[in-house]
C-alpha cells in the first residue's frame, strides 16, 4: 500500500495517473471526496469490486455508489434517467447528492447488489473529479471504512482502517463536508432514502420529497445500507439532552466502574470526564468535525463518549440521523 498525498490536480498529476491506472487494472484506490474519502474500484469489473466487499467486510446485499465524471456518464448507466434525476443533477453536481435510478443492463450485479437500481454521483473534489477523468470509468466506491464503521474524513483514517487492503491511498486533507452524500430515488417521485451533504430543505427548492413509507405503490422505498447500527467508533455512544443536569452524575457512574470518559459538548461546559472535546454550534461545521472526533475516540482508547444532542432541526437533520446511528 502507498500513500500520495496530493494538493490539486496540477501538481499532483502523477499521483493521478498511478491512480487511473490502479483503478482500470481492478485494484482499489481510496481518493478523497468533498463528502468522506472513497474506497474506488471499477464498477465494470466484478472482481475489482468484489475486493471491496472484502477490504469492507461489507454485506454482499448492500449495493455501492457508482462515481461518475459527468452527467452524460450517469445517463449512460441509467436504462430510465427521468425528469427529477435531469432537475437535481443540474443542481447539485457535482456535489454531495447521490441519485438512485433503474440501470442499465451490464452493470455487474455485484455493484448493486443485484438490484435493478444504480446509484451514481459526481463529487464536487478536485482530486476526485481528476481521477474519474482520467481513469475514464464509472468507479464504485463506498465510504473507506469497516463495515458499520465510521467513515473516514482524513487519509490517517483510511490508512488506520483499510491501510492493508488498499493499493493506493490518495491524501487530499481533511473533507469539507465531512459526512456522505444525501441519498435519493428519483424513479416515481423523489424519495429521500439517507440525509446527508444537501439539506432536505435544498431539495425542496427544485422537487417535492416524499418520505421513505409513502410509495404510491405500497412499498417503502429503502437503502439497504441504513443498517441501524452504523458510524460507531469502538466505544458506547450515549446521547445526552443540553439541559440534562444529572449528566455530570452519569459519567462519574461509568468513571467509577472503571470506563475511560469522553464527552462531545457543544453548548454547555462539563468538567467531568476525561476527555472534553467542544464541538461546533454551527451544523455545517459541526458535520466536518464529527467523524474525526469519533476517530479519535479510538486513538484515545475511550469506552464511553457522552454526545450533547444536537437541536430537531431541518438543518440538523443529517448529524441527528449519524448520532442516533452511532448510539444504537
Ligand atoms: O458521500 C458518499 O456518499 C460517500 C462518498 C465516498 O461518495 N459514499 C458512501 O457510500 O457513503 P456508502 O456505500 O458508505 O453508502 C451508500 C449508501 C448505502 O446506504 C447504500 O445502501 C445506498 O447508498 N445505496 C447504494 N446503491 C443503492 C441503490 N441502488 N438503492 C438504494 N440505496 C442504495
Ligand atoms: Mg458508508
């Protein structure tokens, strides 16, 4: 395995081309998004991405997103590309919208998981977008992490996770988004399947959103992959109310029978753990710091990381939804 770290397209145009290469001879190349970073295979090659099922340990039913460099590609993958699916590409990509349509025949059933449906996305990163150029492929890559695990927002993380499975590390820096795309299906109607990067109230400016039991024909429209249980570092994860005053009580329970103590707080000052990390106020900054914070939970050894929950508002609504996975 090598890392290459690599700040924009230009100097970084060899790293690139190894890259492009990796990828069209079905190796695995991890590659940073504006999201988290990717674990990229060929999504034309059933065993390059067979290899990420394993470097995952991830469920053979739980399909992956394909990335693409253009809209033309994305409806080249696409046997019905409707009108929503024009609307919300035109908008948002690139950009952290993933947009699930019927395929097109010939898309190796390992990609989706042998469903009739693909998921495909351009990402709005620099190095991202290079790389799809030059490779010239469609490259299924889901987030660069263990299966449940949280995902990575540093080339450290992937390295520390994945580092034994991956060819090639591309180090961009830190995410900016810093949590994954909003997932939607826009075969009948626009269904949000998974918040993320684009807020619910973004989508509304361009389609109506119909939520996940409302399918006109009875049946819910899901993602396999919103297992419960997900983004969860090793430790517990116990969400807290900002106003809970017996909070300080509960981490000295968990301190005196011996737990290493972590406490994420974002709008109050506690002083009892062993570990007190202040999180942002604001929801986009709060996003980008997260999936480190957890990551560091591990560095750290803690069994228990007591997270302030964060307000039931729209603008909230994806970090609500990683929380509440990451403490079940
Ligand atoms: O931001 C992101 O989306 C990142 C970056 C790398 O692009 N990728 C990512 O991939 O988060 P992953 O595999 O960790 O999550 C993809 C989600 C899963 O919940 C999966 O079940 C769902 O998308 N998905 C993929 N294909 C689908 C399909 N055909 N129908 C419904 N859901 C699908
Ligand atoms: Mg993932």
């Amino acid at each position: 395995m090598r890392i290459l770290e690599i700040r924009d397209a230009l100097s970084g145009s060899h790293a690139l081309d190894e890259g492009a290469r990796i990828l069209q001879d079905g190796g695995l190349v991890a590659f940073p998004t504006e999201t988290v970073y990717g674990l990229g295979a060929s999504a034309l090659l059933p065993a390059a991405v067979a290899r990420i099922y394993e470097a995952k340990g991830r469920p053979s039913w739980n399909p992956l997103i394909v990335h693409v460099a253009s809209i033309e590609q994305a409806r080249e993958l696409a046997s019905e590309w409707t009108p929503e699916a024009e609307r919300l590409a035109q908008a948002f990509w690139p950009g952290p919208l993933t947009i699930v349509v019927e395929k097109r025949p010939g898309i190796p059933d390992g990609v989706t998981a042998g469903l009739s449906t693909v998921a495909l996305r351009i990402p709005a990163h620099a190095v991202a977008e290079a790389l799809l150029r030059r490779a010239n492929i469609p490259v299924a890559a889901p987030s660069a992490n263990r299966s449940t695990g949280v995902s990575p927002t540093r080339a450290e993380h992937v390295k520390a996770m994945m580092g034994d499975h991956v060819d090639l590390i591309l180090d961009g820096g830190p995410t900016l988004i810093g949590i994954e795309s909003t997932v939607v299906d826009v075969r009948d109607g626009v269904t949000l399947l998974r918040p993320g990067g684009v807020s619910r109230v973004a989508l509304e400016e361009h389609v109506a959103i119909r939520d996940r039991e409302a399918a006109p024909d009875g049946v819910p429209r899901s993602s396999p992959g919103q297992m419960e249980r997900h983004y969860a570092p090793g430790a517990r994860v116990v969400l807290f109310d900002p106003d809970d005053g017996d909070i300080e009580v509960a981490i000295r329970r968990e301190q005196g029978s011996g737990a290493r103590v972590a406490v994420f707080a974002r709008t109050r000052s506690i002083d009892a753990a062993d570990l007190v990390l202040d999180l942002p106020r604001d929801s986009s900054a709060y996003a980008a710091a997260l999936y480190e914070s957890l990551h560091r939970m591990d560095r750290e050894a803690v069994d228990v990381v007591f997270i302030e929950q964060v307000p039931a508002t729209a603008e909230w609504e994806a970090v609500r939804d990683r929380l509440r996975r990451a403490s079940t």
